[in-house]
C-alpha cells in the first residue's frame, strides 16, 4: 500500500529528501544553543567578561539566525512536497476514475468517491507533512538532547529517563482508544457526502413531496454522529497536554531541585542548569511531537487505504492487444448471450439472446419496465461486456475493436442522458469537436432541436446549466439525439430518448432519419408503440428474454404481449392512426 502511494511523490523527491535534511540542520542548531548559552552565562556573565559575551552573543545570533533560515526553509519545501504529493494523488485517482467501466463505476458511490478524492487525500497530505518533517524532527532531537543533557550532567538526565515511560504509556493509551473512532468517522463522512449530494441531486423531487423535515432529520443524524465520534477523540487526544505539562513541570521541579543542591556543592554551574532545563524541554517537546505523528498517521492510515482501493481498481474493460480499428458496417449480431451485472450466471439480466439486424435497419424495442431493453442494447458499444456468448458488430466482436473506434461508430443517447455545463454549441460538439456551424443546424434539424434553439434569444449560444435544468425534458432529449448524429455513427441507438417529446415530433424525427440516414442501423427503445411501428423490425423483451422478434402486423396478429400493449394505447387515446 504504502508503495503505491509513494510512487505519486514523482517529480517531489527532491523536496521530500531535502525536508528531513534541512530539518536535521535546523535540530543540529537548536541543541548547540544551549550549550552556547551555558558558556554564555558561565564564563561570559558570571565571570564578568565583557568580550567573551560580545564574542560569544555574535555566535548565538548566527546561530539563531541559521535555525530560523534552516526552519524556514523545510517548511517551505514540505509544504510543497505535500502538496504535491497530494495534487499527484488527486491526478492518479480521478485518472483511474475515468477508466472506469460502467461495472466499475456500479461498484463505488458517488458520494464515497468525492470523499475519497477530498478528504482522504488532505488527510493524507498533512500526514505525509508532519512525517517528513516531524517524524525526522523528533527523533533526531531527542537523541541529541539527551546526549547533550548526558554530556552536561548524566545525573539530572537520568530523570528525563524516568519521565519518558510514564508519557509513552499515557499515549499508547490515548492512542489506542481514539484510533478505532478516526476509522469510524470516514465512513460516516461517505455517508454524510452521499447524503448531501442525493438531497442536492433531487432537491426538486424532496421539496414537491414536501420532505424537507425528514431530509434535515436524517442529516442532522449523521451529522451528530460525526459531531460526537470527533468530539470523543478530540477529547482523547487533547488529554496529551495535560499529560505532557505534568511531566514537563514534575521534571522541571526535580531537576531544579536537585541542580539546585548540585550548584550549592560546586558540582554543577549555573549555565549548565539552564542549558539541562532547555534540553528537558527539547526532549519532551519532541516526543509530545512524535505522539503527534503516531496519531496523524493512524488518523491517515484509513484514508490511505481507501486512496489505494481507487487506485487498485482495474476497468475490466481492456483494448486487446491488436484492436481492429475500423467498424467495417452497421450490422449487429447476438449470438448466446448472456449478462449479468454481478458476472453471476444464477443472477441472469438477459439470457439466450440471438439476434440478426442487417445494416441500415431500424430495430423496435418495445417491453415491460425492467424487462432489460437497456441492458440489451448497452452491450452493442460495449458499455458493458456479455457475461456469456458474443455480440458481434459489422461481424466482429466488440471485444476485438479498438474501444473508442467502437463508440465513435455506436452513438447511443442514454436513457438517463445528461448535458454538461456550457453552451449549446458546446454540448452538441462533444460528438464532433470539428463540427461545422452548419453541421450543427443540420443535426438539429434532424432532430427536430433546430426551431426551439433559434427560438432561444441566444440561438446555439445558449447556455445550458449544469445538468440541463433550463431546457424542458423534451428539449433536452432532441439536443442528445442531435449530439449523437453528430458522430455520423454507423449504429445509433435511442434508449427511450424520445419519452418527452410529444408524437408528432416523434414521427417528425424518425421521418427524418428513415430520409436523411439511410444507411445508419437505428434502434428505438420505446413504450410507445407509434415509436416503433414502422420499423423494420421489433422486439418484443420480457424478463430478460426476447419474446418474439417482427414486424407490427406480425406482432399485432401472434404476439400476445404486443397485441395487450398496442391495445392498451389506443384505449389510452394515445394514438389515433389505429384504427
Ligand atoms: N447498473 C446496474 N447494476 C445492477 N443491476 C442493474 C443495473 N441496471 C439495471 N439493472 C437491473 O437489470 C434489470 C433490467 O434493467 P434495464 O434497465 O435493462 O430495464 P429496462 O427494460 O431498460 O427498463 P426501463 O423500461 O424502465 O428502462 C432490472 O431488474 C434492473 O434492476
Ligand atoms: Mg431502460
């Protein structure tokens, strides 16, 4: 784990090594000006030598001067190093996340990879600061403190000695009890974060059926477990001081005490009581420090983890080695198969699918909610790879293409379908980035988009809100459609994309297709019968499986399940060319 995280510092290396070397410098001068100090007032102050103190005041500065520039200089470099770190880990992670396959993107929320790419990675980055600094730091001036205080006077040091058991002991302690409460609060973090984004996501649907009371009660509890779990270990951690000033002071009385019977017996100097009562605070200082790191990296070590888990994660959808890179036509063939999203031959979504679409056909799929019309048409530009059998496309399968060749010739408008942020302009060339202007009003037409677009007082400059929330949802699924015609695929697919548009620019729409592209395959899943009933041919899906596969008049006069939905709607009024 810990590999892998080290292999984001890259092009930080060099500020990371430098840190811990500049620290040691800086540690270096701050344990020698103690014992400067002690020569100071010994032979300087004490023996009244005006020169000695001028002489050795001007050295102290230097060497004041030195550990500050030292000091200054590893917190600059450290905070660059974390900082960088961080961004490298940011920059893997969200790589890593754009691989991802849709059965990747099942597998973590939303919500846990926000988290994982804000929170965690701060909470690593101040670990990574505090090791490179303070782990080195501490140490470091532990053992030269106390080998100074041993070089001064082996006696008084003896007493640190004694100090250092007791605090280790209330650490571990503390240690031990707040580390299992960090781990618990990331999680509710994610579940804080996916709280918050789903409210936010469907504010519309929670404010009309009037939810807002049990939205904010189901934050605030999350949020008051969170309060109390933080304030829990907080309260742990902050029982350290307390713990250290008993320790610091207890030390501080016995060496007094006793350095004070030392001096009085000649057996110690005045300057060397000092500079043992600075090491004391050194020694203890550092290893209040290094209680500090030890509860950042427990702190951190859950985050790591669940930093490593994004960057483990492997799309499970490969180019093979040799990719075709050319889609020789729009012909489609399902041959076996079979899928399941949990890759478990017992949880079957579609089974023994075979089918036969010649190019340039239009291909109805009509069936019951949850009936796997999706599914079935996400495994043509591979969305998702078959469980068993093979889908092939222009009678190679899938699997051999090159995946962007693939999706460049298979458009499909998703069933949830999205706009981004930006004009419309915008959004409609992420299916051709070199589109002409002219291209675009083309496309539009075909889908119908053209005449509210010129509508809008800003026409194809309009700008689209994130989400698409200020065009209607009829609006927004013809801008989809015409962003997919824009790739000129050899395949397009609608997956219910024309749900929101009313019949008659329906028919408009595939009037336009069957006229302007010919040669493309069309599939059109619809509820509405009208929808599909001129294509060449339809599907009928039920529970995962195809019922039968014809055209209107066959289905109307063997298929049982078509004949109940076409009547159905012309008893709803929904279409009066049935008749
Ligand atoms: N990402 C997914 N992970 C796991 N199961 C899924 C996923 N998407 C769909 N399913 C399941 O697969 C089955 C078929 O879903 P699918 O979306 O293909 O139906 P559909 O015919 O398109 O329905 P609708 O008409 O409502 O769009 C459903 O039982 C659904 O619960
Ligand atoms: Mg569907």
């Amino acid at each position: 784990m810990i590999k892998k995280l080290l292999r984001c510092i890259r092009e930080y290396k060099r500020d990371s090594i430098l840190t811990p070397i500049l620290v040691t410098l800086e540690v270096v001068m701050e344990v020698i000006i103690p014992l400067l100090m002690a020569n100071l007032i010994d032979y300087g102050i004490t023996a009244g030598n005006m020169s000695y103190i001028l002489k050795m005041g001007t050295v102290l500065a230097i060497f004041a001067m030195l550990s500050l520039f030292f000091g200054a200089m590893a917190g600059s470099t450290a905070a660059k190093a974390s900082a960088g770190f961080a961004k490298n880990l940011r920059h893997d992670m969200y790589y890593n996340v754009q691989n991802f396959s849709f059965s990747n993107i099942d597998k973590f929320s939303t919500a846990s990879i926000v988290t994982r790419l804000t929170t965690d990675v701060t909470n690593v980055q101040n670990a990574y600061q505090m090791i490179i600094r303070m782990a080195v730091r501490s140490p470091i001036m532990f053992i030269f403190s106390m080998a100074m205080s041993f070089s001064v006077n082996p006696t008084l040091s003896l007493i640190f000695l004694g100090a250092v058991p007791v605090l280790l002991l209330g650490l571990g302690f503390i240690i031990k009890l707040s580390f299992p409460v960090f781990k618990r609060v990331f999680k509710r973090y994610d579940r804080l974060n996916s709280v918050v984004q789903e409210n936010l996501r469907g504010i519309r649907v929670v404010k009309s059926y009037v939810r807002e009371e049990h939205e904010k009660k189901k934050f605030n509890a999350i949020s008051g477990e969170i309060y109390k779990d933080f304030s829990f270990a907080e309260k742990l951690l902050a029982l350290n001081m307390p713990l250290m000033q008993f320790c610091v002071y207890a030390c501080m009385l016995l060496v007094s005490w006793i350095g004070a019977q030392l001096i009085v017996g000649s057996d110690m100097t005045t300057g060397q009581l000092m500079s043992v009562i600075t090491y004391a605070m050194q020694i203890l200082m550092s290893l209040m420090m290094l209680s500090m790191v030890f509860v950042m990296i427990t702190m951190s070590r859950a985050s790591a983890e669940r930093i490593v888990e994004i960057l483990d994660e492997e799309s499970d959808i490969h180019d093979v080695e040799h990719p075709v890179m050319q889609v020789p036509n729009g012909s489609v063939q399902f041959k076996d198969v079979c899928f399941s999203y949990a890759k478990d031959m017992n949880k079957l979504c579609l089974s023994d699918i075979n089918l036969e679409i010649a190019a340039g056909e239009t291909v109805g799929i009509i069936g019951g909610t949850g009936s796997s019309k999706s599914s079935l048409v996400q495994l043509i530009p591979r969305l998702y790879d078959v469980t068993q059998g093979a889908v092939l496309v222009g009678g190679i399968d899938v699997r051999e293409y090159d995946i962007e060749t693939l999706r460049n010739e298979v458009a499909m408008v998703l069933q949830k379908n999205v706009l981004f942020s930006g004009t419309i302009k915008e959004n409609l060339r992420w299916g051709d980035e070199n589109a002409s202007d002219e291209e675009l009003v083309r496309v539009c037409k075909l889908a119908c988009a053209d005449e509210f677009i010129q509508g809008f007082p800003d026409g194809y400059d309009t700008y689209i809100e994130q989400g698409g929330t200020n065009v209607s949802g009829g609006q927004k699924q013809r801008l989809c459609i015409a962003r997919a015609l824009l790739k000129k695929p050899k395949i397009l697919i609608l997956d219910d994309s024309t749900s929101a548009v009313d019949t008659k620019t329906d028919a408009m729409i595939r009037k336009a297709f069957a006229e302007e592209i010919p040669n493309t395959t069309k599939f059109i899943i619809a509820q509405r019968i009208s929808s599909v009933e001129n294509a060449d041919k339809i599907i009928v899906m039920d529970g995962g499986r195809i019922n039968a596969v014809g055209t209107h008049e066959e289905l109307l006069k063997n298929n049982p399940i078509y004949k109940e939905v076409y009547f159905s709607q012309i008893k709803g009024g929904d279409s009066d060319d049935a008749r």
